[in-house]
C-alpha cells in the first residue's frame, strides 16, 4: 500500500513538472552562470570580497568552466592560467 502510494506521488509529480522542464533547466543554467561569474570574477579584473573563501571551489569548477565561458560570448578563455580551449 505504501509503496503503491510513494508510486502514485512520484508519478503526480513527474506529470506537474514535466510542461516546465524546459524552463526548469534554463533557470538553474542561469543560477550556475551567475555563480560562476562570482566565483572566476577576480581573476577577469570585478572585485570579489568573498575571493579567499571560493579559491577552493577552483578544481571543481574547472571542469565546467570551458562550457561557461562559450555560453558568456568568449570565444578564448579569458584567464591566462587555465587552459581550456
């Protein structure tokens, strides 16, 4: 009974969002956009308070960061110490 109801919501779920996913994804795109430009934004000359504290971030962002910067127009990387392109 249980089960079948976990089921039952799971699938009622799925229906409700499945018109949106589209729109789901490209809000979520956009959040990690801006955070990127948080995160890289010392290193392309904006000032960041919070630079000491996302500098441990950088390993696992890299691998995403060649993606971010296609999508922000910039056809090279615009950092001299990451080679992505």
């Amino acid at each position: 009974m249980i089960d079948s109801l976990k089921k039952l919501i799971s699938y009622y779920e799925e229906v409700i969002s499945l018109p949106h996913r589209r729109e789901i994804a490209a809000e979520l795109r956009d959040e990690e956009d801006l955070f990127f430009l948080l995160l890289y934004s010392e290193m392309i000359g904006i000032p960041n308070p919070a630079y000491y504290y996302t500098l441990e971030l950088y390993p696992y962002m890299i691998e995403k960061f060649h993606d971010w910067h296609l999508r922000m127009g910039m056809e090279k990387s615009p950092m001299h110490g990451i080679r992505c392109c």
